[in-house]
C-alpha cells in the first residue's frame, strides 16, 4: 500500500502518478519496468516517489489492487442490474471485461499482468490481498444474489460456488491473451463453460438407470 504521503497529494497529483505507473507497466511487465519511466512520465525526482511508495512493487499492487475494487463496484452494479441472477451477471461482467481488454488504451497493461501471472497477481486482481475489503464486498454480493434458482444449501456453499465462477471468468480472460482469441472465441468457450456448470457436471441415479 501507498505511503500516508501518497494520499496527502492533491488527487490530480494521484492520478498522473498511477497514470505513469500504468503506462510503464504498459510498456513492459513489473521485472521489467522501470521507476526512471515513471518519475520522468510523472514529472517527479526520484525521492519523492519513495515518499509515496517502497518501491515499483508497492505502486504495481496498488495499482492491481484499485482495479479490482473497481470490478467488485461493478459486478455489484451489474447484479442489482439483472435482480440477483448470478449466472447473467458474470456473463455480463465478463462480456464488459473483453471489451475493455480489446480497448488500446488497456490492452498492453493487462497483456502484460496476464502473460506474466503469480499467485500474488491474481490475488491481487481478485480483492483477496485486503482480507477485511474482501468479506465487506462478499457480504454486499450475497445480499444481492438470488439463490431461488441456484441448487446450494447454506451461505457457505454460496462462497464456493462465488468461488468457482469467479475462477471459470479469470482464466477465460487470460485464455484471450494466451490464446489470442477473437472476441466470438473467447465468447463461445465462456458460455460452453457457465452451460456446463448451470447443467451440472454428473448424472443423477435415476438418469444413469434410464
């Protein structure tokens, strides 16, 4: 996280520090990067950077970590926009999700967060690294979620299923850069996918029978 100086500045002088930070993460994945980029696109010496931030490390996950806060606004948003149906709602989310990494501006940035994944990245992307801001997004997504329709049995299993359509949609982005899928690609997988889990995956008793 940010040093408390970083959030001292002036929110014009917030934004063209991240906007600096973006681009250079553009231009090259976090190894590669460079905090001379930065500070030369940002128009600061190199001390004031370290009085925001340890080092491109800290300012890259704070970076990650801003954009997933703003994906959890959003599908919060999308939710309430289709009455509580999760399975739509992650289908619109990821719809939006492919026409921004289509969008030049974006396309390089997660090009190289995608390409070059850990654990602490995907983490990060998925609001897991701030635990407290996690359980405080959870609990406003269950509120939302209507569970008529969804074959669980208690909140916990809500989380697991949460869990698992929020794994199938990141790795089908990431697929789009790997692959370097069309956009009806991509598309067709996704939705090949969300069917299976809607049908479910094994065969009743008296299916197999029949």
């Amino acid at each position: 996280m940010p040093k408390q100086t970083f959030f001292h500045l002036s929110k014009d002088k917030q934004d063209t520090l991240i906007q600096a930070a973006k681009q250079e993460f553009s231009r090259a994945p976090l190894h590669e990067a460079s905090i001379a980029s930065i500070i030369k696109s940002a128009g600061i010496p190199r001390g004031s950077f370290y009085q925001y931030f340890e080092d491109k490390d800290d300012i890259f996950y704070y970076l990650l970590n801003q954009l997933g806060e703003r994906n959890n606004q959003r599908f919060i948003a999308v939710l309430n926009e289709k009455n509580g149906d999760l399975f739509e709602s992650f289908i619109a989310t990821f719809q939006f999700m492919i026409e921004v990494h289509r969008n030049e501006e974006h396309k390089n940035f997660f090009k190289n967060v995608y390409l070059n994944m850990n654990y602490k990245h995907e983490n990060t992307l998925a609001n897991n690294v701030y635990e407290e801001n996690q359980k405080n997004q959870f609990l406003k997504i269950i509120k939302l979620i209507d569970t008529g329709n969804l074959n669980i049995q208690d909140e916990h299993e809500l989380h697991h299923v949460l869990k698992i359509l929020m794994g199938v949609t990141f790795q089908n982005i990431v697929q789009l850069f790997v692959k370097e899928y069309t956009d009806e690609e991509a598309l067709r997988n996704y939705f090949a996918q969300i069917d299976l889990l809607k049908r479910g995956l094994q065969k009743n008793e008296r299916t197999q029978r029949g």
